[in-house]
C-alpha cells in the first residue's frame, strides 16, 4: 500500500490538514492508502489539531482525530511520499536525509497540484480564519493531485506486469 507523511512545522495545523484531507479523497475515489502526519518540532506531541484548523475542516465535512507526533528519520523508510508544507520544512528534512532513496522520496505538499504547484502551504497559526481557510484550498488542490499521480504510477506498474 502507497504510504504518504506530510509534514508541517508544529503538526497541529497545516499537516493534520493534509492528512484528513487527503483520507477524506482518498475515501470517495476509494482508494487504499496508508496517510500521517507529523512535525519537525516536538511543540505539541500528543495534542489533537488546533482548533480553528479543525473547525474549517469540519465545515467542509472533513473530521480530523491525529493526534501530533515529531519527524524521526525512521519515516525515511516506513514511507514513499514525505510531502512538506513549505521550504523551512523541506530544508530540514533534507537535512536529515541520508541516503540519495530519501531524498527522492521528498517533496514540497503542492509538488502535484493543479493551480498551486510549487508554491508554499503558508503557516495558518497566528493568523485568522480565513488563512485556515485558504490552507485547506491549497490542500484540497494539492491532494486531488497527489490521488493523480499516485493512481498514475499505479496504472503504469501493471501494465509494466502484465507485460512482462
Ligand atoms: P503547523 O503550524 O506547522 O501548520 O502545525 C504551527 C503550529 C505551531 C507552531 C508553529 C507552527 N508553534 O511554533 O508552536
């Protein structure tokens, strides 16, 4: 099963976001895969999101139950899509990486997204609730492309079983 970990910052804002928006897609195009989250800090281990971020999700139907947990370079193995919310983020964990299959497994959260390809995920935190919002547009944005790819890939490597 295709494994996906985003990573934010503090991990109770941007990240758990991603998370439960990408199990939400990820449920109506009835897709299997397995989805975390975590931070490059250690802030706020154990808490549930932040509650503005929980509270625009819901209103998109969208419930999120992570609870938040800190980067270990164990991820490295255990996942094939390390997705970052922005560029701090990204730098860190290439710094962290170790071998060159880590570092091909890292990417900006947006790296398959339609409209926002390439750009940051802006931190939300000290911000108000339309930044929560717009977070959650990048995102919806940014997962519907990574469903793509990853169904992309998935296509192509039957066919490359069946031909062989
Ligand atoms: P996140 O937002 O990285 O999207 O979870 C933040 C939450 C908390 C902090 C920073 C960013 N903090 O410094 O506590």
């Amino acid at each position: 099963m295709t494994a996906v970990l985003f990573v934010c910052l503090g991990n109770i804002c941007r990240s758990p976001a991603a998370e439960a928006m990408l199990r939400h897609l990820a449920l109506q195009h009835q897709l299997s895969l397995s989805i975390q989250s975590c931070g490059i800090g250690g802030w706020h281990i154990g808490e549930a999101p932040d509650e503005r971020m929980q509270q625009a999700a819901r209103a998109r139907g969208i419930l999120m139950n992570s609870r938040a947990q800190q980067f270990h370079v164990n991820f490295f193995e255990e996942f094939d899509y390390i997705l970052a919310a922005d560029k701090e983020v990204l730098q860190n964990l290439r710094r962290q990486a170790s071998e060159p299959h880590h570092h091909s497994k890292l990417h900006l959260m947006t790296a398959f997204s339609q409209h926002h390809r390439g750009k940051e995920v802006p931190d939300p935190y000290y911000f108000d609730v339309v930044a929560f919002e717009q977070v959650l547009s990048i995102l919806e944005d940014a997962c519907e492309g990574l469903l793509q790819e990853i169904t992309a890939i998935k296509v192509d490597g039957e066919f490359a079983t069946k031909k062989t």
